[in-house]
C-alpha cells in the first residue's frame, strides 16, 4: 500500500455526502503521495492541437444578428435576437426559425431558403454578436477563476492566460485539462512553467482547466467545491451518493 493510500486510511470518518462521489467522472484520485491526481478513464483521447472551428454551432442564449438586404423591416434588431432553450430565433415575417446546433454558413444558407416564399432572390446574412452556448471553466489557484465564453480555437496554454495569472503557491508544472464524456473522464495534464507543446492541445466547450495548489493531498476534496460552483452543465455527470 502506497503513503497516499496509508494516509487516507488513517482519516477518521466524515459524513457521507462528503466521502462519496459517485465519480465516474471525477471520485477517481491516484498518483503517488506527493502529487494525487485524477484517473483517466474515458478509454479514448479526443485531444488535438490542430485549429478547428466546428464546435463553434450555435445552441440556446447565442445572440445572433440578421440582416435582410433592403427590408430592415423583416430584419432582426441591432443588437440581435436570442437563441432560445429550443434553439429557435423568432424572426419578422417567417416566425420562429431552428438553429440549434447548425455552423453560421449553415444558418445563411437555411435563412436564404426560409425568407424564399416570401421574397425574390433574397439576400440573407446572419452573424453571431455573442456565443454563450460554448464555454470553458477556469478553477483552482488563478486570480480570475471563472466561465469563459468560446469564440474561436484557443489552446490550453491560451486559455490559461485569461485566468489573469496564478495565486500564490499554485503549482504550474501540473495542470489538469478535464473533459467529461458522459461518465467518464478524459484527463491531460501539461507544464505550464515550463510551456511545451502539451500546453497546445485544444480546449473544447465543456473542459475543464484546473490548477492546483502546491502540494496538494486530496485531488477530490480540494476540487469538488468548485465543481459545485459550476453548475450545470458540467455537474451532469456527477452524482452525490447518499451510502
């Protein structure tokens, strides 16, 4: 039995709710005594650092613009409409139009067929204001923690950056990326001390980036505060056991 393990068992007993996680997605802690960390148990690698922009469909709270050449009429506000939780946009004219989960080329092409019936050669363009179905989280030892909106491909190392740097006795040379497959997880870890091209994997709506503290003994303990912070739709996945 290794010291981590020796040490755990030598704890005494804390309430239930606290000691179990039914983690198919993030109760699963191992490494040595000096530096715990979450098992990868997702059984595939969805990792990449080559650009791509497909991720980037539109999905409920998008703000999109939409703009009916010589019929500002029939064309959407200034500041846009709201894709709704449906993903539909309510529009001049046509009423409500679907655009959950379609790339913005997909969107034009579709809008120039929905406004048809109604007009001659009608020239349709949309544009996004602001993706708000797509996003990251920021946890641990930075000074701006938080839910970061995608709006293009951005490295680990790059999102890292928007945490506004590291709070004192963060430990950078392991840094977790966590991207949940439903109840599983896929765990990269890279140096941010001392950057290489493990920092240039691609974050996906969804991830994850954690930067623990220095030392750390308990993975779970220390992370599962801030998971509960999150919210959905990240917690999906986690469950509170009551044994």
């Amino acid at each position: 039995m290794n010291c981590y393990r020796s040490a755990r068992a030598a704890r005494p007993h804390v309430p239930s709710a606290r000691r179990c996680l039914s983690l198919s997605l993030y109760l699963l802690i191992g490494g040595a005594c000096t530096a715990p960390a979450p098992l990868n148990n997702a059984g595939l690698s969805t990792l990449s650092s080559r650009a791509d922009s497909t991720f980037l469909s539109l999905g409920p709270n998008d703000i999109i613009r939409v703009d009916v050449l010589k019929h500002p009429e029939l064309s959407s506000a200034p500041d846009g409409v709201r894709v709704d939780a449906e993903g539909m946009i309510h529009l001049p004219l046509v009423g409500e139009v679907s655009v959950q989960g379609l790339s913005l080329g997909r969107v034009n092409t579709m809008l120039v067929d929905v406004y048809a019936p109604h007009l001659i050669h009608p020239l349709v363009n949309a544009s996004v204001l602001k993706y708000s179905s797509r996003e990251f989280h920021l946890l641990g030892n930075l000074e701006k923690p938080g839910t970061i909106t995608m709006d293009r491909p951005i490295t680990a190392l790059a999102a890292l950056a928007k945490g506004g740097g590291y709070t004192r006795g963060a430990d950078r040379e392991s840094i977790f990326l966590l991207r949940p497959h439903g109840d599983t997880l896929e765990v990269h870890s890279f140096n941010a001390a001392t950057p290489g091209p493990d920092g240039l994997v691609r974050v996906m709506p969804g991830d994850i980036i954690y930067v623990r503290q220095r030392g750390t003994q308990d993975f779970q303990e220390d992370l599962l505060p801030l998971l509960l912070g999150i919210g959905s739709p990240t917690l999906t996945a986690v469950t509170l056991a009551n044994n």
